[in-house]
C-alpha cells in the first residue's frame, strides 16, 4: 500500500467492460516527508476521494479485492483508493525523515 495526493481525475468514455461504472483518479504517492513524489498513478475509486485529499491506496489483487470482494480477479485494474486519510501524524525527529 501507499499513500498518495489526489491530484486530478481520468475521463474514459470507452474501457472494457468490467471496469465500467468505475471512476479514476490520479495519484501522487507522497513520502514520509508528506512531499509529492514525481510518478502519477492511476487508480479506481469507489470512495469518492476528491482532489487535494490525502488517501490509501493498494496494488494488485488487494486493490482487485477491495473493488469486488466476490470476484477480484475479473477487474482488469492494478491500484485503487482503499481508505481517505482524515489526519496523519509523523516523527519530524526519525532518521527515516532525513
């Protein structure tokens, strides 16, 4: 998992079809530093993360899993929103930081 920005949404008019009716955003995963990272992911949100939030996210078959917990393996998507962030607390003092 990772944590991330929301920093914009993707509009796709034609997907294949077990990804319809879902959105996507774009993410930038933060450091610890809470500083944006230079990659964008893209993710699937059921949630309704809206921009400038801070939100979880998840790879693979977890984020397959948290889209639909019967059948994860018929989503054709890598990463999606799994939790908002309502406050994150961090050691500015750990060696991890600096």
């Amino acid at each position: 998992m990772f944590l991330g920005k929301v920093v914009g949404s993707v509009w796709s008019t034609k997907k294949t079809d077990n990804l319809n009716n879902l959105r996507f955003l774009l993410i930038h995963p933060i450091n610890l530093n809470k500083q944006p990272l230079t990659d964008v992911v893209v993710v699937a949100d059921i949630l309704g993360a809206g921009i400038g939030e801070i939100v979880i996210c998840a790879y693979g078959h977890a984020a397959r899993k948290a889209i639909n917990p019967e059948d994860p393996s018929s989503l054709s998507l890598e990463a999606a929103v799994v939790g908002i962030v309502d406050k994150m607390d961090v050691d500015d003092s750990s060696e991890i930081n600096k």
